[in-house]
C-alpha cells in the first residue's frame, strides 16, 4: 500500500491540473502572460515522480526497467522538458496535452512491473547509455506531439475556427523551427543512443550488430528521421511532408524499444 499510495498521488495531481490547465484555457482563450500558478503547480507531481523513478530504477546495485517504468520515464522526461520550454516559449498548451497522459503513465510501473533486474545494469556506461536513449526517446516524443498539434492548428486555421488550446501556442513557424531543432536534437542522441548499444555488443557478444526486432526498428527509425533532416535541408520539407515523416520515424521507434520490451515481458513473459 505504501510502495502505490505516491504513484496514486502523482497521478491524481496530473489529472487535477490537467482539468485545471483546461478550465483556464477555456476562460482565457488567448494570454501572453507569464507562466504562474498552475505552471509551477506542476512541479510537485514531477517532483514525486522523479523520486519514484529514481527509487524504482537507480537507487539499488540493480537496475529494474520494465515497459510500464520505460514508458513512465519517457513521459516524465517530456514533460520536463515541456516545463522548462513554457519558461522562455508559449507551449503551455503543448504541456497540457502531456498532463494526462503522465497521469496515465505514473500508474503504469504498478500495472507492468519489470520481472527481473537489467542485465549489465552495475556498469556505469550502460546506465548512461540508457539515459540516452531515454531523452532521445522523450525529444522525439515532444517532436510527435508538436506534429500532431501543429496538424490541427493549421486545420483550424485554414478553417477560420482556433481552438481554446492554440492560444498558448507559438505562430505555426515559429512552431516548425523548433520541432526541426528537437528532431535534430533527438537525432544526434539517437545517434550516441545506436553507437552506444553496438559498442556494448562488441564487447559482450562479439559482435557489433546483433539481428533483432530491436535492432532493425532503431536503424529504420534512424534512417527515417536522418532522411527528414535532409530533406528539410536539401529540399525544404516543411508542413504535411515534414509530420508525416515525423509521426513514421516516431513510430518505428516504439515498435523498436517498448514494442518489443512489450512482446518480451508481457506477451512472452521473458
């Protein structure tokens, strides 16, 4: 009772603030004013989540990341950044849209425990390679997020109809610029992430590659989301082209790491 009591906490804090976050968004539909109350509200459920990750997954000689933990610190990483953004950028309604899903997501750990401890967790490379991954994969969730709203921003823009959550948004390039830095931001860890994982296959196995689920959907989603860097470089890509693209590379990173955390530890019960 007392290991689910903080994760029940979280969640109902998430969920208050998002109602709250909605309720103000409805009253005052457009506002340039400075983050206040409920931005710096959000910080306790971070806050408490960050304990419970950090209990949960570092603080032993082990390391325990199973798919509800995974997706948890995926969550936590892109709200964090959320945060610190809506400090210098007007995303407030972009942090809204993960304050549900956190309050979803803290409860997963209790739902989809890890079974047994990570393999190779005491080497201090590996956790900083898990690290990586984990703010890749958190950088190209923001990166998904964004695509989506800006998809139904410029919908409702050439529709003459703006949605209560558009007022805490930035104008739609401004919007772009930033969702290009992110995915190159998220491309460049991805990178470290990939580089990483064939050293530490090198030395374990013998060899750098290892022909996998896993494998195979991280170098896709890599080559997805360098594809799209080059064509926003060389070509321009911007608008439809540059989500969907987006939206491809993101999913073929899920179905590379919690899709297949998923098969093994739930569905196999590895």
């Amino acid at each position: 009772m007392v290991s689910i009591l903080p994760h029940v906490i979280a969640a109902l804090l998430y969920a208050g603030l998002a109602v709250a976050f909605r309720l103000r968004r409805a009253s005052h539909p457009v506002t340039t004013a400075a983050p206040g109350l409920l931005h710096h509200a959000v910080l306790v459920p971070l806050a408490l989540q960050t304990w419970l990750l950090y209990r949960d997954v570092f603080s032993g000689p082990d390391m325990y990341m199973g798919v509800g933990t995974a997706i948890s610190m995926i969550v936590w990483l892109t709200l964090l950044i959320y945060w610190t953004g809506s400090l210098l950028n007007r995303i407030e309604a972009m942090q809204f849209m993960v304050l549900p899903i956190a309050a979803v997501a803290v409860l997963l750990p209790l739902v989809l425990p890890p079974s047994k401890p990570m393999i190779n967790a005491a080497m201090p490379a590996f956790r900083w390679h898990v690290v990586i991954s984990m703010l890749a994969y958190s950088l190209f969730t923001i990166a998904s997020l964004q695509a989506l709203l800006m998809t139904v921003a410029e919908t409702r823009l050439r529709s003459g109809v703006i949605a209560p959550a558009q007022g805490g948004l930035p104008p739609l390039l401004t919007m772009e610029k930033l969702l290009f830095r992110v995915i190159a931001a998220g491309f460049v860890l991805l990178t470290l992430s990939l580089g990483s994982g064939m050293l530490f296959s090198e030395e374990l196995f013998g060899k750098p590659l290892q022909f996998s689920h896993k494998t195979v959907f991280g170098i896709a989603s890599w080559l997805i989301f360098g594809g799209l860097l080059v064509g926003r470089w060389r070509w321009g890509w911007r608008g439809k082209v540059a989500m969907r693209w987006t939206l491809a590379g993101f999913g073929t990173l899920v179905l590379a790491y919690l899709g297949s955390k998923f098969v093994l530890e739930v569905i196999l019960q590895r």
